[in-house]
C-alpha cells in the first residue's frame, strides 16, 4: 500500500470516530436532559408567596390630613377653632353645662376637659370658652386632639336630627303672629348683625321687643358670654344700627342668665370695695386711722 492511500484510509477513520464521538456526546447530553426533567421535583411556591396568596388583598389609600386653624377673639377665655369643614352648616348652637351637651358627643367630650365652661357651634367654627385660671398653654393641646380625632373620624355632630334641630336657634325665625317692626328687627339682627358677631366666634340670641319703652332685649352667646367689650359692641354697634334702621327701636338691653348676673352683681361688689380701700389710702387722715 503507498503513502498516500494510507493517509487517506487514516484519514477516513478519523471521519468516522469523529462522527461517533458525535453521536455519543448527544445522546449523553439528551439523556441527562431527560434524566434531569424526569427527576426534578415539581414547582412548590416559596412559604412567602404562599403567605401572600392567602392574606386578603386591601387597597391601601393614603389617610386625609387635617390642619385646624384657631382665632383670637375679643374675649381672652374664649377661642375660635376652625377645622376647615362645616360644623353647623346653618345656625349654632351652644352648650354650657353637661346636660344640655348629652345631645352632642363632641361637645360632651370637650366639657369633659378640666376648665372648659362652654361650647359653641358655628357654620364652620367651634368656639371653646375656659375658666380664667385654666391656661391656654395646657387646654388648647387637648382641645386641638380631641376635634382632630373628631373630624376625621366622620361621626355625626348630634345623635339624632331632633336634638341638631332643637339645638340651633329659633329666635329670629319670622312668624305670622310678629309685628311689621318686630319683623324688621329679627331679620336685621338674623342679616346684619349675627354675621359680623360670629367672625369673632360668638351669637346673638333675639329675646323680644317692648313696644312701650322700645327697648330690644338680646342675649349674647359664645365668646361673646362675659367678654369685656361686649357692652361696645352692644351699645355703639347693634343699637345704634337697629335705631337707624327702625325709628321704633330706642335702646338695646342684653339679657343675663342667673349665674351671669350673680357673677356681675359679686364684680361689682368687689371694684365698690377696691374704690373703697384706694380712697381711704388716699385720704390725709388715713395714716392716722390705720391700726
């Protein structure tokens, strides 16, 4: 045999071994594909996924924010508090002892805070009333709380329609029994005056008019109650005003409760005793009187 066909024969048998080589090598990779398939153990979900499948999908919303702005009034003890929803909508209503609160959860709330002496619902406003010797500084936080947790709550502001109807006022309420100049006055005091005294945080409550002396008889509400500067604004504004507007009218006199006129009569005894004592320093014999 030459040379050459030798190469070729080595040649060819290369070829062949190659082919199986080949061969081998797939059936050996198809095989532990296979082998591989058959013997891996079905998908089992992760103890994670399996806590997430079977807790209840709940469509999270972002909670509504608050902000409650607060006003100074005329009065120091009283403060205005607007949580920037309607409260009353229309009308007021005030609540000044635990009693008359019962008809309002959020009032009978905010009397059960110490110091708090009175609560007054306007349209979009909560005027809260304190005793003089309970601070701002520690009442207003809770006050604050309280109608924070309230109104974001959604609760209703009575417990039923009836007391929300009983509760807001029915004083300047036009009826067909009222004189042309009744009339006239309850719909100035109802367009005129009560807007203005409620931009303070207070009411004015209608309690008739005299047709001898002409003399209109108001009660004042809110913070209004037991403010210094009610007497101004009685006299040099809602007087003068139902005068100009109604030749009938002569004077306006504001209506005190018991408790409220005792607390007057006892302020009055007290300057009478305090002029008293300045005069008696003030005299030139007082220092040969004094023991």
């Amino acid at each position: 045999m030459s040379f050459s066909s030798s190469l070729r024969t080595l040649a060819s048998s290369s070829r062949i071994a190659a082919r199986i080589s080949r061969r081998q090598h797939g059936f050996s990779l198809a095989t532990r594909t296979l082998v591989s398939a058959s013997l891996r153990p079905a998908l089992v979900p992760s103890s994670r996924t399996r806590l997430q499948n079977a807790l209840p999908r709940v469509n999270y919303q972002p909670q509504r924010t608050m902000f409650i702005q607060t006003e100074s009034t005329p009065n120091e003890d009283s403060l205005k508090f607007i949580p920037g929803v309607p409260v009353m909508e229309e009308g007021s209503a005030e609540f000044l002892d635990t009693r008359s609160a019962l008809a309002s959860p959020l009032a009978l709330r905010l009397m059960g805070i110490e110091g708090i002496t009175g609560v007054f619902y306007g349209p979009d406003f909560v005027t809260v009333s304190k005793s003089s010797d309970h601070p701002w500084a520690v009442v207003k936080p809770e006050v604050y709380a309280l109608l924070m947790e309230f109104f974001s709550s959604g609760q209703p502001l009575f417990r039923s329609e009836e007391d929300r109807e009983a509760a807001g006022p029915q004083d300047t309420r036009i009826l067909d029994t009222d004189s042309e100049t009744v009339a006239m006055i309850k719909e100035l005091l109802e367009t005129r005056v009560r807007p203005a005294i409620m931009e303070d945080g207070g009411d004015i409550e209608y309690r008739g008019f005299d047709e001898n002396d002409g003399i209109v008889r108001v009660k004042l509400k809110g913070s209004c109650r037991g403010c210094e500067s009610s007497s101004v604004t009685l006299k040099s504004g809602i007087e003068r005003m139902l005068m100009h507007y109604v030749p009938e009218v002569k004077g306006v006199e504001q209506i005190l409760d018991e408790e409220e006129q005792i607390a007057l009569d006892e302020f009055e005894k007290l300057e009478k005793r305090l002029a008293e004592k300045e005069g008696k320093k003030d005299s030139p014999m007082a220092q040969y009187m004094s023991v």
